[in-house]
C-alpha cells in the first residue's frame, strides 16, 4: 500500500484532538511530526497517525494511555 499525506483537518477530524493539542503532543514527541510539501503546506502520513491511534486503543487498559 503506498503512504498517503493527510492534511491536519483530517487529523483533527479523526482523533477528535484539537489543534493545540496535536501541536502540544508534536513538541512533547508524542505524535508523529508533520512533513512539509511545500513553503506553505504541510501534510501527515496517514499510516504513522493510524499507528498512534492504534497504540492509544491497545493502551487504553493501563494507566499511561493518554498522549
């Protein structure tokens, strides 16, 4: 399957995060970094925002799920 850039409304839209807390994660190195596309545009690759997901459900039993 070949990687996707997806642009930050769609991360938005499907962690339910708001874009201060992405950028919080980001900066703590809890969320996948952004990849520029260009001077003004940056996009995410939407396997490493699945993954992280993924890592949030399988964690969601213990105590240091969260971010």
């Amino acid at each position: 399957m070949a990687e996707r850039f997806i642009s930050l409304r769609e991360v938005l839209s499907r962690t339910s995060l708001s874009k201060t807390e992405i950028y919080r994660l980001i900066r703590a190195e809890r969320f996948p970094r952004q990849v520029p596309l260009g001077p003004r545009r940056v996009g995410f690759v939407e396997s490493e925002v699945a993954r992280w997901m993924a890592d949030r459900l399988a964690g969601r039993g213990t105590r240091h799920a969260r971010g």
